[in-house]
C-alpha cells in the first residue's frame, strides 16, 4: 500500500520480480503524476490492484500493464487522466471488473479500447467520468458483461456500430446521461437496461431488437406501454422447437429447402440430439413460451397508455363541462360588463371568478381536444406531449385559473362578510379601488405560482 507519500514517479519495473505479489494500492497521493512503462508487468498472482486519490497523475504510459494473467480487479479512480489507460496487453485469464470512474479529464473512449484486457468476460464501471464520446467499435474483441455509463452528463450518442465485434453487453446502463438514441446493432444481448433521469431519451428502437431483454427501467412511464402489450419470444428455445419452425417454414417455402435443411444439420450436430425418437414425446407448448419484461415505472393513472380519459363517460362529461363552462362564463362576462348599471365591487369580482372560470373551460376543452386527437394511442404522443409547450400551456392555464378563482371566492365572501357587519358605517365601506388592488394581488400571485414549474420549480409533465 501506498498512501498519502510523496512519491511523484511510479518508475519502471517498479515491481519487478515481486512474483507472489496480490495486491496493489496506491492511493491518496497527491504528488503522483507519471506511471511508466513496465510498472505493472509479469506479475503472475496479482489480482487486484487499485490506483486512486491522484488528481495529478496524469500520465499512465501505454506499456505499463502487462502480463497480469490473474488480474481480476482495476480500478482507476480520482485522477487527471486524459485519457482510458492502455490494456490490451493486460491478458488476463480472469473475469476482469475495470473500475474506472470520477476522472473528469477523460473525453473519449476510442475504438479497441478493451481488446485483450481478459479472454474471458469484462465489467466495465466508466460512471462519472467527463466522457462525452465513444467511438464505433470502441469494445471491440470483448466479452462484455456489463457496461455502465451513468452519470457521464455530457455523453450525448452511443454511434450505431458502437457494439461491433462485442459480445454484449448483458446489462446496460445509460442513466443520467444525454443519450437521445440507442444503437441499432448489439441490442439482442441486453437483459437489464437501465436509463433512469436519461431524459433526452425519447424514442426507442425497434422492440424487436431486444431480443433477450427481461428487466428495463426508463425515465417516462410510456416506454413502458410498448412492453406491456408485447409478450418476447423466449429465445433460448429447445433445439425441437427450432427444428420444427424450420419444418414448418420449410413446407411454406420450398423455395429455400436446401439451405433450411443444412441449417438444421447445423442445430443436430451442434445440440448433439437425435431428433426423431424425442420429437415424440416432446411438449410443443414450450416452443410458445414467451417471456415478459419487467419494466419500470410502470404507467398509471397521471401518465396513462391509450387514452387520457380511461373511460368513455369521463370522456363524455368533459366535452359537456367544458362546454358549459365556457359558453356560462363568456356569458356571464358580457353581462356583467355590457350592463349599463354602474361597476359596484360585488360585480367587479364577480367578473374576476367569471373569467377564472372561463379559463378553466378552456383548459378541459385543450385536454379535451388532445384526448381525441391521441385516442387509442397515447403513449406514442405521450413524451412529446408531456415535455412540449402543449402541456405547460396547459399546466398554466389550470393552475393559474384555479388559484386565481379560489382567491376570487375568498374575497367575495369577505367583501360579504365585511359589507353586512359594518352595514351602517358608511364610512367603512369597500370601494372599488380596494377590490382592484386586492384582485391586482390576486392576479399576481396566481400568475406567480403558475409559472413556477415553466421555470423548473416541480413540473408539469404529471
Ligand atoms: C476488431 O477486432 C478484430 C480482432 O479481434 C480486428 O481484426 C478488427 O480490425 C477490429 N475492428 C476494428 C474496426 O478495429
Ligand atoms: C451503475 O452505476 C451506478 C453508480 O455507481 C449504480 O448506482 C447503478 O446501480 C449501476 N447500474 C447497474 C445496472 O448496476
Ligand atoms: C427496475 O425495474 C424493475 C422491474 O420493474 C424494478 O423491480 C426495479 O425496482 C427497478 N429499479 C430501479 C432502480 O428503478
């Protein structure tokens, strides 16, 4: 262990020798800047080794680990690197966890990047770095368990061949990231996807795609309206089943007879099963087997799937307040206001709660509306919707017309209150420039509090 010295070269062959060496700890050291070449080389029992707290080490030669056949553990954390230190001469015979996060510095993740770290599968932690690229091919020749990116806030694509020549990732974690698209290759790996807080993320490719896909966690409940109604076919069949598909599209297609017959040769000599004997017996019931993703957060009744009205009488009922409330309310307002009788403070307020009703109108008549338009499929409008200008526009409106009338309704029942207790004090009578300035504040206030989630304070999209 090396911790907090002042040591600001870790020199060549540093090790050397140390044959029945495990483990290596360098951390918290400060005056660190220079890992050179043969630092880490030929040491055959070293399995873990940890370099972390140098937030001068800037520089790890491109030779310095080498030859670390049981080398299981790396992590690199808290430094001024600039950029992912070299591995592929590491060639480990061990599942390797590379923990690499919290280096601020690194940008790029480069094509190759992790070929021959380990012959057998890789972990991959790059949280918290500040990677804002990764090249096409960049985990090129691995085994690649998991990867987990989150929280590398300025990362904004995954490039399509991103995946090309790995096998995997088997767990996937873009959370907290800019990431708008996925890549369309190398998704078929993918059993856990998580993007929580991935908020730019507002389309998905292809369900098909996630062939092998048993648990995902997004950040807006409509993405998981695609997986509800969609039942993947188990892919890990029995070899029957395969078999008989092939059968089965044999006879449809004569076609394609000689290629689908050496494709089954394939499956028989690479299953090792003599099918006839078996196929008697077998359960074709298993070859229907579908599988169901686990998926979160799952859509209720703020963020809905078909339809913003669940049901058909909600449906009715809105078109009909919404209706009334407008119609009543302009009238009212024409009333009250064309009438040739002098503006009294009961018939100023009045107008006030008239017009704070008449937006709330035309709030239900906008929700309204947007339900008809996205009926039967909502959760294809649903992100859109939610995090455009539609949904504030309307967020404001319901917000800011249910403040200001509820206000409007206090004031008037004090105005009551006040004109019959002091009935005979004429003297303290309301006059109208109280109501105005008092609805003046009214009005302020609720313009206030509905503009609130436009500027981020809580939101609107629920
Ligand atoms: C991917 O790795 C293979 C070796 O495993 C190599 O031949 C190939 O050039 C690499 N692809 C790219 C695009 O670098
Ligand atoms: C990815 O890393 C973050 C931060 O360390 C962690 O909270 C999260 O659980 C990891 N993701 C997966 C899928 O394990
Ligand atoms: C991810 O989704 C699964 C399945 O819906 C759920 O059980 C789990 O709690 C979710 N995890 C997070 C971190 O949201």
């Amino acid at each position: 262990r090396f911790v907090l010295t002042k040591m600001r070269v870790v020199p060549k062959g540093a090790f050397a020798g140390l044959l029945d060496l495990e483990k290596i700890e360098i951390s918290q050291n400060d005056a660190l800047e220079v890992i050179e070449a043969n630092a880490f080389s030929n040491l055959p029992k070293l399995h873990e080794i940890r370099i972390e707290k140098a937030n001068n080490l800037v520089y790890i030669d491109a030779d310095a680990f080498q030859h670390l056949p049981s080398l299981r553990y790396l992590l690199i954390s808290n430094t001024g690197l600039r950029f992912l230190p070299a591995v592929h001469k590491v060639q480990s015979f061990q599942k390797v966890l590379l923990d690499i996060q919290d280096n601020i510095n690194i940008r790029v993740i480069e094509r190759n990047s992790f070929m021959g770290l380990s012959s057998e599968s890789v972990i991959l932690w790059l949280n918290k770095n500040g990677i804002r690229e990764i090249e096409n091919h960049a985990f090129n020749g691995t085994y690649l368990d998991e990867l987990n990116l989150s929280d590398n806030h300025n990362l904004e694509k995954l490039p399509n061949e991103v995946f090309q020549g790995a096998n995997g990732p088997v767990v996937l974690d873009i959370s907290s990231t800019k990431i708008s698209f996925l890549p369309s290759h190398g998704l078929e790996h993918i059993k856990k996807l998580r993007a929580r807080s991935t908020y730019n993320l507002k389309k998905l490719p292809d369900l098909s795609k996630f062939r092998s896909l048993i648990e995902a966690n997004f950040t807006y409940p409509s993405h998981c309206c695609a997986f509800t109604n969609w039942k993947r076919q188990n892919t890990e069949l029995h070899p029957i089943c395969i078999m008989s598909q092939a059968k089965k599209d044999l006879k449809e297609q004569p076609g394609e007879k000689l290629q689908i017959q050496s494709a089954s040769e394939d499956y028989i000599s690479s299953y090792g099963i003599g099918f006839d004997p078996a196929e008697h017996d077998f359960d074709y019931g298993l070859c229907n087997e579908v599988v169901n993703v686990a998926c979160s957060p799952k859509p209720d009744a703020f963020n809905p799937c078909e339809d913003i009205m669940g049901y058909n009488i909600l449906r009715v009922l809105i078109w009909f307040i919404s209706i009334l409330a407008v119609t009543g309310n302009i009238v009212v307002l024409i009333i009250l206001i064309s009438s040739q009788y002098k503006l009294t403070v009961p018939r100023f307020l009045m107008c006030n709660l008239a017009f704070a009703d008449l937006c709330i109108g035309i709030y239900l008549l906008f929700i309204a509306s947007v339900d008809i338009q996205t009926k039967s499929q909502y959760y294809n409008y649903a992100i859109d919707w939610q995090t455009g200008a539609g949904c504030n526009t309307a967020g404001f409106f319901t917000v800011f017309a249910s403040e200001l009338s509820v206000y409007t309704l206090t004031v008037i029942t004090l105005e009551r209150w006040h004109t019959i207790t002091y009935a005979m004090q004429l003297h303290r009578k309301v006059r109208l420039r109280h109501a105005v300035i008092i609805m003046v504040f009214g009005w302020l206030f609720a313009f206030t509090v509905a503009l609130l989630p436009i500027f981020g304070v809580s939101s609107y999209m629920k």
